[in-house]
C-alpha cells in the first residue's frame, strides 16, 4: 500500500504542536507494518538545512511563485521512509514558525503558501516528479493540506484521500480574493464546495472532497457533530457521518518514557519510581527557581496558552488556588494578555508560582518528569498528547471531561482505584469554581501516600501504542482504496 502523507509539521524535523508529534511518529509506525509511506514537507530552512544530502527529483512550474518549485527527496533513518520537500524559497525561507512571522502575526500570504504547497501535494499524488512511484492513497492533516482533496476532485484517475482533523478551530478561512489569486475554477466556489459565509475555507475543503474524514479521539468526533464543538462545520460533519470517524493519537515511548528519556535528571520507571521520580522533581524546582521542597505537591502545565487550553480558568482560578501548599509551573507561549496576567501573579505569587514563555523540549520534559501532577482544563482538545505523556511519567492528569482527555483519563473514585482503572481527576464544567474543586480533591489524595503510589502505578503502565492506531488508520486506507 503506498500512502502520500502531507502535513506542514513532524518532528523530529519541525514543530509547533501535536500536530508534528503526529505526523513524525504515524508515518514510523505505518511503515512497521509494512506500508510505503512517503511525507512530504514544506521546505521551512530548519529542513532544509538538516538534509544536505537530498537530492532535487523534479522542478514544477506552478501559480504564484516566480520561480519553478524544487522537489527535494531524501530517505531519513527512521523507518526508512521517503521525505518530499518542496522547495520554494519564496514560500518557506523565513524565520518565525511555520504559520506566523516573529511578531506572531499570522503571514500574510498563507493561503498561496498552503495552496502552491497544496498544489504540490497534488501533482505528487498525481505522479508528477515522482514517475516510479503512484500513490494509491493521500492523507492529509488539517487546513494547511485541506484543498489536496479539491484540488484532486477536479482530476480523473486520482487516488482517493482521507482529511484528519487535529484542529477543528483553525481552519484557513481567507477573504474571497484568495480564492481568485488561487486561480481556482469557479466550480469551486459554491456553498457545496470551498466558500464558507463568503470565504475560502481550507479546513471545509478537506472535509467536503476528501473520500473520509477522521479526527483524534472517538469523543471529539461525536463532539464535531454538535453546535458548541463543531465551530460552524456540524452541519456538513453531521451530513457526512457515515465517512466520519475517529482514531485516538498514539505515543512515542522513544521520546516519551521516563525509563529511557535523555532529557530528564534520572531515569525511573513503574517498579522504582518512588526513588527516582523525586530527584526529578529537585531538579525541576532548582531549574525554575523555586524553593526545592520534597513535600510540596507540584503541579506542572506545557502547552499553548490560548483559550483552547483552559489557560484562562486556570489565571481566574490562581487566587485561590495559591492559598494551598503547593507548586505551580507553567511553560508554556501564547496570547499576550495571558503572558501579562501571568507575569502580574507571578509577581505576587513568586515562591509558589514559576512561568516560563518559550519553547522548550527540555523543559517540557522536565516538567513531566519533575511535577507530581499535571493540568490541562481544555475547553476543547481533539485529543491531547501531553496528558498521556504524563501517564507515562506518573504524573497524576487533572483534565477537564472534553474530548480525547475524556477518553483517555478516567477519574479517581474509590470502585476505580480499586479497579485499577483510575488514571487522573477530571472535571466537567470549564469554571474555576469546577478546577479548584477538582485540584483540592487531588491534592487531598496526594496525601495519602500509598493510594497516591497505587495510582501513579496505574498510569505508568497505561500504554497508547502508535501501532494499534496505526492499524487502524492501515484498515481505513484499505476501506477507502476498496470503495474508491
Ligand atoms: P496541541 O497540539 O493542541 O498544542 P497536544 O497536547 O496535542 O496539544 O500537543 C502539544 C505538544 O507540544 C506536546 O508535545 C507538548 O510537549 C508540546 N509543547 C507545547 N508547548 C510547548 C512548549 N512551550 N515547549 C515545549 N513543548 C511544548
Ligand atoms: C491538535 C489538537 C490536539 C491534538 C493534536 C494532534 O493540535 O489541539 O488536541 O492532540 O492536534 O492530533
């Protein structure tokens, strides 16, 4: 089976989100199982400075750009599988992250810069560059790779693709010019195609013309559905149902395992964590400049600090939260007005409360080796990957009930923790009155030493394996190319 993966992040190579997380380890876990995947990447500088080696297969003359657009292709270590790069300097050589520019500002040219990538992904797909090779499937990830499905509508004898959703809130929506400087074909534009309240949506383009859609988590997907989830697409979700469905994210345990992690101060695992993990957490504590207490509870949070993540009920909940014994961390970049009330409550709460605004692998892994708890109050969340990574590192998850958190954290009552299913404390109203509530009941069983050792033993051995999901996503392939 040979599967075109197109995506605008992996790791090891580029990332910003779970996203990378996803597209780097998928492809790894479907080529185990045997299927010829091959990637294909825009060609940001960060990779095409890790691959001097690649080798140009194919120049394209395309829309948009001045100068015809070089595929690179290089076969990386891991699997080994095939990396496509597309080269246009014009497009990707900038500094900033892939989205937006150093200011954070969205670039202006996203839609021609997804699109000629979009473009590219197609003619790949369609044999273009690559006459050895035919794809018999293309999977694409979120807006940035949404109009492959149009754009291979338009073609005969194209090969069938399926849209996965990671993101249902970013969705490529642009102004109607886009679509003119696209050089779309009119057919196109119509409420049953790519307009979207007088729009180009990228996102709506994957999810009318790819042959299947699926998302991260089962919970998202019946979320999707519905009016407070489905951000203006429930309606056609709902239509599509039948082609719709989900698949929870799988971990890493190269990256992500106490056991083995480089990153961290001393390797522990589920039979001696009750020596190691406590060294970890001195080693976070002295790394973000709080006072290095063995007895403090530690509560940990990585991630993005936009509306999404619950970052605002966490500030609103941080008054009351501060009157307990315990830690906070928090790592994490986002919105502005969330970095100033940050910065004013560290102010005030200096020895309880560290924040850090950047993007760090270390210190993303120190907090989840170092933290005894970790939160994540999502409002929404397709399906998390950090709170499983805590899992992994006996770092009790306080979650809110949505999405792939509520599938993959079971909340601690009595009949659980005996059932050895308890994995976290989850709580269902996104209020600070419903956090706290739920922080002060973990914090009352983290003093009780030996449920606390029986839960963290419980959550070490959960194990969210890329290659059951990755013979899920196997079987939907087969699914589609059969009924192509
Ligand atoms: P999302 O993709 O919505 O941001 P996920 O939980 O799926 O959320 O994935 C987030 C990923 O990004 C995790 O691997 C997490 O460790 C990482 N991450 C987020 N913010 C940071 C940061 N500031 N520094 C390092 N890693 C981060
Ligand atoms: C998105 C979602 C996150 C998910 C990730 C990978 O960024 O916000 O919940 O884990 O994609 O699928």
């Amino acid at each position: 089976m040979k599967v075109l993966f197109a995506c605008s992040e992996a790791t090891p190579f580029i990332k910003t989100g779970g996203l990378a997380d996803v597209c780097g380890s998928l492809p790894i876990a479907l080529s185990k199982l045997g299927v010829d995947v091959r990637l294909v990447l825009p060609g940001y500088p960060s990779i095409i400075e890790q691959f001097p080696e690649a080798v140009e297969t194919s120049k394209l003359d395309l829309l948009g750009v001045d100068d015809p657009v070089s595929i690179l292709k290089v076969i990386y270590h891991q699997g080994p599988i095939t990396l496509y790069i597309v080269n246009s300097p014009q497009m990707f050589d900038r500094q900033g992250n892939p989205y937006i520019d150093e200011s954070g500002n969205d670039w202006p040219d996203n839609a021609l810069r997804f699109g000629l990538f979009s473009r590219v992904v197609t003619c790949l797909a369609l044999g273009f560059g690559t006459p050895d090779w035919r794809a018999d499937i293309v999977h694409c990830h979120d807006w940035q790779t949404g109009l492959v499905p149009a754009l291979l509508s338009l073609q005969t004898d194209s090969p069938p693709s399926l849209f996965t959703i990671h993101n249902l809130a970013y969705q490529g929506n642009f102004p109607k010019s886009e679509f003119a400087a696209l050089e779309l074909p009119e057919q196109l534009w119509t409420p049953d195609g790519i307009e979207f309240y007088d729009k180009i949506s990228f996102m709506k383009a994957g999810l009318v013309f790819a042959n299947k859609i699926n998302t991260v988590s089962n919970n998202y997907c019946a979320e999707i559905c519905t009016a407070e989830y489905g951000f203006g697409f429930e309606g056609l979700l709902r239509k599509r149902v039948n082609d719709l469905s989900g698949i929870v994210n799988g971990v890493d345990y190269d990256t992500w395992n106490p056991a083995t992690d480089k990153l961290i101060s001393k390797p522990y695992s589920e039979t001696n964590f009750s020596i190691n993990k406590p060294e970890n957490k001195r080693f976070l504590q002295q790394l973000v400049g709080l006072p290095e207490d063995p007895g403090l509870p530690v509560i940990g949070m990585v991630g993005r600090l936009v509306i999404q993540k619950g970052i605002d009920l966490l500030i609103e909940s941080l008054p009351e939260l501060m009157t307990q014994n315990l830690q906070l961390i928090i790592l994490g970049v986002g919105e502005k007005r969330f970095h100033e009330s940050l910065l004013e409550a560290k102010k005030i709460y200096h020895n309880k409360l560290a924040v850090l605004f950047e993007y760090s692998e270390k210190h993303a892994h120190a907090i989840q080796a170092g933290s005894d708890m970790f939160i994540m109050p999502s409002r929404f969340e397709p399906c998390g990957l950090s709170q499983i990574y805590s899992l992994r590192y006996g770092t009790i998850p306080i979650v809110r009930k949505t999405g792939g958190l509520a599938d993959t954290v079971f909340n601690t009552t009595e009949k659980r923790l005996n059932d050895k299913t308890a994995t976290g404390f989850v709580f269902k109203q996104p209020t600070p009155e419903s956090l706290i509530k739920t922080v002060n009941r973990a914090l009352a069983a983290y003093k009780q030493p030996s449920l606390w050792k029986k839960l963290m033993h419980t959550t070490m051995t959960q194990i969210f394996s890329w290659e059951t999901s990755a013979k899920k996503y196997r079987q939907l392939y087969s699914a589609i190319i059969e009924n192509k």
